[in-house]
C-alpha cells in the first residue's frame, strides 16, 4: 500500500458533487477525504491550487495495445477494417512475456494520470504464454498488470477477461487466439490468482469479462454470471456491423437484444461499445442500469461507428469513456470526441448537455465521473470518505483565461485538453505535477527498451 501523510488542499474553485464551491479546503487523512470546507479562509501549509476536479474512470484499457499504437495504419491490400487491425494485433503480442506487459502497461497508465484519468479497468485478456500454455502461476500476466498499476500509482479495476471460442455458436478458436483461451475450471483459478495480485493495491477491485457473445457459449455466460457475484462485469457487444449480421445468423436476434433477453443485465454490467442498436434496444439498456462503455477515439479509429446517444440519454442511459486500444490517451479527448461525433450525427451542437448543467464540458464530465466509477465497482466524486482522486488545472493556460468556474470544463474539453492538467491526486498521493508523472522518466526507458525487442 502507498503511503500517504495526512494533508490539506485549498482550491480557490473545485466540482464537488452538488456542484461548483468557492475556496474549498479538503482535508485528506490515509488517502480518503476527512473533511470539505467550502467558503474556507487558505491556511498555513495548505497546499494551494486554482481549481480542482474529480478524476475520471477509464472503463476500458487493453494496456499492451499501447505499444501498437501507429502500427496498423497503412493501407493493406483489401478494405481494412477491425477484422484487419485484429490480425496486426494478434501477430504484434506474438513475443510479448510478462515484463514486457509490465513495461507497457506503466507507459499506458503514466499517461492517462497525466490526462486526468484516476482509475482503470483492464480488460485483460492476454494470459498464456506465446505457445498457449498456461504459466506456472495462472495469474503471471494480471500480476505484471497489477505492478505497472502500482508502480504509477493508478487506480486498478482489474477484469480478467474469459475466451473460449472464435465465433458464435461456440466455434473452434484460432492460433492467433490461443494466448486468450479458458475453460471454466481454468479461468476460476486465474480469478482467484487475479485477486491475490491486486491484493497489495489501494483499493483495487477484480470483475470478470466475458470477452463477447462470439467468444462465449450460453451455458458459459451464464456460469461467468454467477463466478461475479457483485462485482463489475464487462463485454464487447454491438461493435461492428458484420458483429450483428451474425449474432442475428446464429440466434435471429441482434446482440444486446440476445443478452437483454438472456442475461440478467443489471447495474454491475457495462457494455462496451454497443454501438449499433435499435430504438429499442436503446431504450432497453437505458432501463437496465447498466453502463454504455463508450470509446470514442477507438471507435474513430476502428470505423466501428456512432452510438446513438440522444435517445440513449434521453432514456436516462449511464455512460463513460475509455481508452481502448491506446491509440492516443487523452480524457478530454474521448469527451470532446463523443460530443462531435453526435454533433455530426445530427447537425447540431451542445448535444449531450442537459437543461440541469448547460455548459457541455461539465455534463460530459459529471455524466462520465458518474458511469465510470459504476462500472469500475466504486464511488466517484470529491465527497467525505471517498479515496482523493483528483487533478488539479491550469488556469494560467490561454485557454482556460478569464474563465469562470461554469466555463472551465468546456475550456478543458473543447479548447486544451490534456495541456491544461497540472497536478493529479490518486488515493491522496500526489502523482503528477506540471503535467507530468513524477516517475517518468525511468518508464520510458523502460518502456522504449522493451518496444524495441517486440518490434524490432
């Protein structure tokens, strides 16, 4: 466990959960807010700053694509699509070893505490060895991502992700799938070997994946159901179109109307994507209490589409963002992406804001805090007795200048993005300063030496 010395922090603005407060003071005892003042007077030793916001939940990370990221960018010789991109990714983990995962895990999650994220869930499938075997320690690769999180002072929801097919209706999986592969039995040990990994993190919480309706059977949905008890589950769903054509070939029914229909999806579920729905759909999930994991940069990067997000929201749909694949890591990035993407889906601007927040980079950032830390198993928030998980900004920045406090987020969001972080807090441990992880320079190195053998 990080050690963390009782400290004060004084914002001359911070977002709290009932809303914007002037010259708050926190008071952050064992890594947890003791105490908020709001309307305080600065005093000796409080450590003094501008404004300051909660941190973002990253709902979804695959931390080894980061080292991938620029390396499925030229044409191929047919159309390419997802289906091509995962054919680079499969042949890009062909070498990887755990301290390779290790060292590209930490260059992922240093940089989405320099962006503003706090916590993330890995959806983390790559178990095996290169030849398929099982490590002597079932739980070798979740460990090596539980010490990148560590090292970096992240926040971990770790999701062990269960694979058993290539398709649905239980196809045989293929070679380049075979790093990925559980049966029940198997996959209940690496659980176990999943929490004893992140058992020396602060407050760190292990879900479990269904990778997605291709990858699993009915009869093994429903046992990963029961394995997760009240914990986060997660899945892709709804991604692609050619996902859809055959989820409706083999079942009649479209993805996240099969698992609707077959699934108790409650609020501990997140889909991931989903995606291409119907209105129906839409509205079903919306009622679910479950979480939409959206991922704009990726889905922008993957072609997989827009998400139909008026009508999910105006359902009273919960969401949050993701990183992904790592292509780019940036928390006010996906925001900003999501809000354009529904600008030009619609023709119009100011899409996601509500008549209760007006300002539209501080509903996406309220709306995401909230649907993040749900599907992440936690609170998220600046209150009494949740862990401190902040950032602080930069006012000073050109973009965020002559601003009031409503007009800071949409400066962040739509102006600066992750320019404008200065300090990030992580269970009271200050961990970034200036904008920059304070240990990263040494995982760089690391980081460099490591890409370098995988794909040299």
């Amino acid at each position: 466990m990080a050690e963390n010395p009782a400290r004060s922090i004084f914002a001359q603005s911070a977002l709290l959960d009932q809303g914007w407060a002037a010259d708050v003071r926190f008071i952050v005892r064992e890594g947890r807010i003791s105490a908020i003042e709001s309307g305080a007077a600065v005093q000796a030793g409080d450590e003094r700053h501008a404004c300051v916001i909660p941190g973002l939940g990253n709902l979804h990370s695959h931390a080894f694509q980061r080292g991938m990221a620029g390396l499925a960018e030229q044409r191929g010789d047919t159309d390419d699509s997802f289906w091509t991109w995962r054919e680079v990714m499969y042949r890009f983990l062909d070498r990887m070893m755990p301290d390779d995962l290790h060292a590209l895990a930490a260059m992922a999650y240093l940089e989405m505490l320099e962006s503003g994220f706090t916590r993330v869930g890995e959806f983390h499938y790559l178990h095996h060895d290169p030849e398929g075997r099982a490590y002597a320690d079932p739980a070798e690769m979740s460990a090596a991502i539980a010490r990148a999180a560590g090292e970096v002072g992240l926040g971990l929801t770790l999701l062990p992700v269960f694979y058993a097919h290539s398709g649905f209706g239980a196809q045989p999986p293929s070679t380049g799938q075979r790093r990925f592969l559980h049966d029940l039995d198997g996959f209940a040990r690496l659980l176990d070997g999943a929490r004893q990994a992140v058992s020396g993190l602060d407050d760190a919480v292990v879900g479990l994946a269904p990778h997605s309706l291709r990858a699993v059977s009915p009869p093994q949905l429903a046992a990963l159901e029961a394995m997760a008890g009240a914990g986060p589950i997660h899945i892709h769903i709804a991604e692609q179109v050619r996902e859809v054509a055959d989820c409706l070939a083999w079942s009649g029914q479209r993805p996240v109307e099969w698992l609707l229909d077959h699934a108790a999806v409650d609020p501990r579920w997140c889909l991931v994507h989903a995606t291409h729905m119907t209105e129906e759909e839409t509205r079903r999930l919306a009622r679910s209490g479950a979480v939409s994991g959206l991922c704009p940069i990726t889905e922008a990067n993957l072609g997989d589409g827009l998400f139909p997000a008026r009508a999910y929201l105006d359902a009273g749909g919960r969401w949050g963002v993701g990183s992904d694949s790592n292509v780019l890591i940036d928390a006010a990035e996906e925001l900003r992406l999501f809000e354009y993407g529904q600008r030009l889906q619609h023709r119009g601007r100011n899409i996601v804001a509500s008549r209760e927040i007006r300002p539209t980079g501080e509903t996406l950032w309220r709306q995401a805090v909230q649907g993040g830390a749900q599907a992440l198993g936690v609170k998220g928030g600046l209150s009494i007795g949740l862990p401190f998980d902040a950032v602080s900004l930069d006012t000073s920045h050109p973009s965020l200048a002559m601003r009031g406090s409503d007009r800071l987020l949409d400066g962040l969001v739509f102006a600066v993005g992750r320019g404008a972080v200065d300090c990030v807090w992580r269970f009271g441990a200050q961990v970034v300063s200036g904008g920059r992880h304070l240990g990263r320079d040494a995982v760089v190195r690391r980081y460099r030496d490591k890409l370098g053998r995988l794909i040299g």
